[in-house]
C-alpha cells in the first residue's frame, strides 16, 4: 500500500467539545439557547458552513444573516480550535508507524485547511502529513471524490495503491464514489450504516489500522 488518507474530524481526532464550545458561543451572540455536546457532535462532517445551519436550525431556524453567524462561528473556533481537542488512543503510534514503513500520509477533511493544520501542529501529528485537502482546496466538498483524489495525487498514490480511513457515511460515499478502498473507525461520529459501501475494514482502535495495513491481520 503506497498512502492511506485519513479524514480528521471523529476518525483522527476528537474535536466535537472545541466545534461545541464554538457553536455555543455564535448561539448565545445571536441570543439563542446552546445546544448538548451529543447533538452537536452529530452536526459534523460536512463542512463548516453545513455545522452552523444546522445549529441554526435546531434553536429556531436560519438566521435573518447567515454570513454573520458563520462569520461569528468562525471567530470563536479561531480563537480555541485544540484547547479540548484530542487525538484518539493510538492514533499517534500509528502514524508514527506507517510513515516508519514508507506508507506516505495525507488528510482528506471538509474542515477549512487553516483550522485543520493548526490543531494537528498543537497536537504534534503534522509532521505525519505529506498532504492536506480541506475546505476550498478544490471547489469541490466531500461526499465528492475530487477532494480525495487531489489528496491522492499529492501523494503520487492513486485509488489502486490507496486506502481512505474516515468514521462516516460521507467518508464512506466519498471512498466508493473515488474507487478507493474504505476502512471505517467505529469510535467517531458515525450516525447511519455505511454497510452499502462496503468497508474493507472496520477497526475501534488505531493499534489494529496499523496491523492491518502493514501485516494483514486482523480483517473482517
């Protein structure tokens, strides 16, 4: 295997609690009520954008500005995108390990770039990654297949000699609309069946990701 794309957001990391206390903070600017971790946590994955609708949806309806919420939003991820955010057990060992064995590393997220590569720097994993494709990289967001197979590219892999780790039915719809192999974490945000896409393989803990990957066991 020559590169294994990750997306980051509940399949890397765990950043539901820093995007909570982000998107409490818009709300209660516009005079709204906040909203549980839990709830929030089941807003995420399609980009930031999609996030704030729908936290507008659920306190009331859209705002009469919605560039101004999002734009608020923004300013107050800004300010503590990794002050709760941690990496989930294992994952660094592992990252660690594949590029060790030569697999080349890249992330595949609809989080804006600038977001995702300050957490990954304060959490100490940037310096796995040989390419990042997030928000705006390409016009496209995922569920499309471009962002993955530009990440792809910029990796000098293709979905032949690839693999794309995500917790989602998004991640999974992008991998089977890319061609490329999908791997699902079940320890993330995962909120409907992936089972139409046909996972490869479905791990819990980073430690078997990487035995798959570089000895073959563990598969089902």
């Amino acid at each position: 295997m020559k590169a294994i794309v990750f997306d980051l957001d509940g399949t890397l990391i765990d950043s539901a609690p820093d995007l909570h206390a982000a998107a409490n903070r818009m709300l209660g600017d516009l005079g709204r009520p906040p909203l549980t971790l839990e709830r929030v946590a089941g807003f995420v994955g399609n980009g930031v954008p999609a996030l704030v609708a729908r936290c507008l949806d659920a306190t009331g309806g859209p705002a009469d500005d919605f560039d101004s919420a999002l734009a608020r939003f923004r300013k107050h991820y800004a300010r503590a995108p990794a002050q709760l955010t941690r990496p989930y057990a294992g994952v660094e060992p592992t990252l660690e390990r594949l590029a060790a064995s030569g697999v080349a590393l890249g992330i595949c997220t609809n989080k804006p770039p600038e977001f995702a590569v300050t957490i990954l720097k304060e959490l100490g994993l940037m310096r796995f990654v040989g390419a990042l494709v997030g928000e705006g990289t390409v016009p496209q967001l995922k569920p499309d297949p471009a962002p993955l197979l530009h990440c792809l590219d910029r990796l000098g892999a293709d979905e032949t000699s690839a693999l794309y780790v995500g917790d989602s039915e998004i991640d999974a719809e992008t991998a089977f609309r890319a061609k490329v192999p999908f791997a699902l974490f079940s320890g993330g945000y995962l909120r409907e069946s992936v089972d139409a896409f046909e996972p490869v393989y479905v791990f819990d803990h980073f430690d078997d990701l990487s035995d798959y990957v570089l000895q073959g066991v563990g598969r089902r």
